[in-house]
C-alpha cells in the first residue's frame, strides 16, 4: 500500500500550524493616546482593583494580556464563576491536632504561585456571572489581599472584568459591598486601534510616569479637593443607591472617596489629563459626585479675586466661558465686601478685559451688579464707557425677549 506525502512527513502540518500560529501572535506595540489604557495603568499604579466593563469579545482579556506582558508581571487568570466559594475563602485542612492548633485555611494553587513569584496581575474574569455566595467570598480578597491563611505580597495587582447583566452568560447583579471595593471603567473599542492591532501593532501600556518633585504637592492637593468637597456637601460622604443595578456600580462611601484621594495623587503627580481623571473619578464614586468633585477642582485653581484686584493689568483670566464667570462674580463679590474707589476701579478694569479677550455676554451681569456698587463721590473710570455698550444691548434683548413672550 503506497505511503501517502503527509504519512511520509509525519508531524511536519502540525509544526508548520505553530509555525503560522507564532507568526500571527507575533505584535508589536506602539506608543499612542488611549484615554482607557492610561486610566487602568494609572488605577494599577495606585495599587487598587479595577472592574472592566464591557461587552463581550471588545478585547478586555487582550487588553489584560498585553498590560501584563508590558509590566513584566505574570498573568494569573481565575474564572470567578467557575470556582466555588471555598477557593477564595480557602480549604479547611485538619491537622496533627486540630483543638490545639486549629484548622487552617489551606489556598488555591493560584494564590500560592503568586505568592512564590512575589508579583503579578490577577485577573479576575466574568465577575458578573459569579453567583451571590463566591461574589462574598471573594470580598476578603480584593480589599484585603487575603486567600485562604495566605496574603498576596504587594507586588501583586488585581483587575476584573465583567459583561453587562444583559450581555453576560447566566449573569447576576454585583453585590453593593464587592462593587463598592473597584474603581470601575467603561471598555469600549475604538475602531482605529482595532483596525491597527489586526494589521500588528497594539498601543503601548506603560505605567504613569510620577514625577519626584511633585509628590507631597500632589497628596496634599488630593486631599484638600476630597476634604473641601465633603466639608461643604456632607450627603456625599455616603450614598447607597436605592436601585439594585446602580448598587453595582460605583457610588460613593468613605471607602471609596479613599479611592478617589489616592488616584487623584497619583493623576496630580503624573500630570494626566482631565479626560483620564474624569474617567477614574466617575468610575470610583458615581457619575454625579465625581462631576461635582471635578468642578470644585476647577473652582480650587481659579484665581485669588484680591489677587486680580491687587494687579489687574497681571491679571490672565481662564478661558473656559463658565470658569471666567465664576471669577468675575468673586471680583464683584470682593468689591462688595470691601468696597473702596480703587478696588472698584480696579474691577472695571478686569471686566473690560474679560469683554477684550472672550464673550461679551459674561460682562453683563457683573458690570451691572458694580455699577449699582459705586458710592458717593466716586470717580466713573473711562473704561465703563467700553462696557455701557454691552450693558445696553443686553438689556435691550432681554426687553424685546419679554415682550414677544407677552404678546404669544
């Protein structure tokens, strides 16, 4: 019987398959903006667990994979809902002489090879579809580090990935208590960096670079933004949300707001962009504080109003039209608190700046609130002759806004 090609090269198809197979996982990666990737890295760095989530085959797993590989740490990846309760919390060994040593905790293999390499990325997958009893059991695990009798040594992250309810196989809702424990983002794809990554090259995960010289600035910024918020809206230091899906997502708690110190210290000394702290912050304590917490950021690098009055021709108002009112109303405010004839002066002078280099619009109510702030004896300064224009237009439109609402 004659030998067939394949039979007389006996295993070569096979060789050539993992031959081709390592042509195609063969990547290379590339140095390029990705909002989400910097705001995992950064969350990595400050040491606290992150919740991916996403819906299926987006690329979260690939994701993990890479950032592993880039941070030379091994990968250890742990199907939540395929373990029971007993390999978080750990197996019960009976000893020589349980009444007198007790029964140990024994831990998973997983947790072991952690603690041998003394470093890693723990990657929890399919969270959302760990039922009620191993989402308990895994709660030791991600605040405290704790398996079983063993502790994962600090070099060792954690970071979870869960599908929507809708989109995950037999899913449950997270649990208030595991869920408030993760700073929790948003994966999506983008089509670029999907297209780029088929052709071979991925974007570059690298921690977030800190800078020396900027790290006591940086805590005590992070905690002075945390504190002032809080001092002045005492209801955000907890808000349980009543809804049972909203529950297991982010919301706020001093566990959280914790959090959200940590990583603004770590953004602060990093210099990362507002569109990566906003993400964090909103994936720590909640769409509506975390907003909250990022204007009064904003409010807390405005200018000092007796600082602009002082010099006003130093003065370099912000650009953003909302942040320009806000000072513009503590100028005014300023005057009113102590008003002297150069201090009114010196307001007319900003406001004319502000009308010079931005919106004329945002002139029209402070202008309006100093005037009617002059005293008696009190020089009227040239530069109100540049703003009565305004003034005058404005209140114009308002009148003829008014009338055509009556006449409807």
């Amino acid at each position: 019987m004659p030998v067939s090609t394949m039979d007389r090269t006996s295993g070569a198809p096979l060789d050539l398959a993992a031959d081709l197979l390592a042509l195609l996982h063969d990547t290379a990666t590339e140095p390029r903006p990705d909002t989400q990737l910097e705001a995992l890295t950064l969350a990595v760095s400050a040491d606290l667990p992150v919740l991916l989530w996403g819906e299926p085959g987006i690329g979260k797993t690939a994701a993990l994979s890479h950032l592993a590989e880039a941070l030379d740490l091994p990968l250890t990846t742990v199907i939540a809902s395929v373990h029971e309760p007993s390999d978080f919390s750990g197996l019960p060994v009976v000893g020589d002489d349980p009444a007198a040593q007790g029964i140990p905790m024994a831990p998973p293999d997983w947790a072991v090879r952690l603690v041998r390499a003394g470093k890693g990325l723990l990657f929890l997958d399919e969270l959302s579809t760990a039922p009620p009893a191993v989402q308990a059991a895994l709660l030791r695990l991600v605040l405290e580090r704790r398996v079983g009798a063993l502790r994962l040594p600090p070099g060792v992250r954690i970071v979870a990935a869960a599908n929507p309810r809708s989109s995950a196989a037999d899913g449950w809702e997270l649990s208030a208590p595991l869920a408030n424990r993760f700073v929790h983002l948003q994966w999506t794809y983008d089509h670029e960096v999907v297209v780029r990554g088929l052709g071979g090259t991925w974007p570059q995960a690298a921690l977030p670079r800190l800078d020396p010289g900027l790290l006591h600035d940086a805590v005590a910024f992070s905690r002075r933004a945390v504190c002032t918020l809080l001092a002045a809206r005492p209801g955000l230091v907890h808000q349980l949300p009543k809804n049972e899906a909203r529950r297991g997502g982010a919301w706020p708690s001093p566990r959280s707001w914790e959090m959200t110190l940590r990583l603004i210290a770590f953004a602060t000394a990093a210099c990362t962009s507002r569109e990566v702290l906003s993400m964090l912050v909103r994936g720590t304590v909640g769409d509506g504080p975390g907003l909250e917490l990022l204007a009064s950021l904003d409010r807390m690098d405005l200018p000092d109003p007796e600082a602009l009055l002082a010099d006003p021709a130093a003065a370099v108002l912000p650009e953003r039209g909302d942040l320009r009112q806000t000072v513009l109303d503590g100028v005014v405010e300023a005057v009113r608190r102590r008003p002297e004839q150069s201090r009114w002066d010196a307001a007319w002078a900003l406001l004319v700046q502000a009308l010079e280099t931005g919106a004329p619009d945002l002139v029209v109510v402070p202008a309006t609130t100093l005037a009617a702030l002059r005293r008696d004896g009190w020089q009227v300064p040239a530069a109100i002759e540049d703003l009565a224009g305004v003034v005058s237009l404005s209140q114009r439109a308002n009148r003829a806004a008014v009338g055509a609402g009556t006449s409807r």
